[in-house]
C-alpha cells in the first residue's frame, strides 16, 4: 500500500516539474517571436512614434529590482506588465486613427502572451503596487489621439524593456 502510494506522489512531483519545464521551455523558444510580432505590429499600426514626453514617468527602478529577482519572479511581473498593458487598450478608442486589424493582431497576441505566462507561475498574493499605480496614472488620459500616441509609446519602451529582461533571465 506504501509503495503504490510513494509511486503516486513520485509520479505527481514528476508532473509538475514537467510543467515547469515546458514553460521555461515556451518562453525560450516562443516568448521571443510572439514578442518581435507585436513589437512589429505596433510600429506598423499607427505613424511614426510620438517624440512627445508621458506624463508619468517609467517606472525604471522597478526593472533594476526585478532583474535579480527570483525566475518565477520575473515571470510573474512581466506577466503583470503584460496584463496591465492590455488594461490600457480596453478603453475608449474612438479618436485612434490606427490600423484596426494590425492593433487587433497586437492585442491578441498580447492576450497570448498573458496567458502562456500566467500558466507557467503560481498565482501572485498581490499584484506588484507601483507597477500597477504607474498604469493607471498612465490610464488618465482623454482618449484623445494624442494622448492614445503616447501610450503608444509607453508600452513600446515596457515591451522592449521586457525584452532585454527576458534576454538576462537564460
């Protein structure tokens, strides 16, 4: 009776490393592609970049304290910014001159990523404060055009900032 249930609980702790795994696996090996198609997506989409500075300014010393931060740690924020940065398009869009389709594409594989990553962590306790505060005082916006050309451009430079993060984390 012992036996069968250590093979159990053997075969259960080997399951769940294979998960493990397999995620670090996805994001070795799909998390960059899914990355370079919406970082195209979203220079395609729209003109050239504004130059205009956000009102808010990035949050850079939250990237520096993730950086050695623990793996599942990493996951789990750029999983967050991630999700935030979708957060920010569900909003009114009506003054966006942008190419719908291509922001569409953006959008879902943004939601891909999203999901992909949460189902390589554990869900966290809390949410990380600053980095959700920092969105949404980047969410006070008017909907204006303008104003949609500079979330443009803050979420272009997290989605590169998350891209040289996930170079540090092999």
């Amino acid at each position: 009776m012992y036996t069968k249930e250590s093979w159990t609980c053997i075969f259960l702790i080997i399951c769940s490393m294979q998960s493990v795994c397999n995620c670090c696996d996805w994001i070795r090996h799909h998390y960059g592609h899914l990355s370079a198609e919406y970082l195209s997506l979203l220079d395609q989409m729209g003109g050239d970049i504004t130059e205009q500075e956000a009102p808010v300014f990035f949050p850079e010393l939250l990237y520096r304290r993730i950086d050695d931060a623990k793996f599942e740690d990493q996951v789990r924020f750029r999983n967050e910014t991630i999700y935030q940065i979708t957060k920010l398009f569900d909003g009114n869009m009506k003054a966006v001159i942008w190419d719908k389709k291509k922001l569409d594409d953006f959008l879902n594989i943004l939601e891909r990523q999203f999901e992909n990553l949460k189902s390589c962590v554990s869900p966290a306790e809390k949410p990380e404060r600053r980095l959700k505060r920092y969105f949404k005082k980047l969410n006070r916006k008017n909907y204006s055009a303008q104003a949609w050309e500079l979330i443009r451009k803050e979420t272009k430079h997290h989605l590169q900032r998350l891209d040289i993060f996930k170079a540090k984390m092999h």
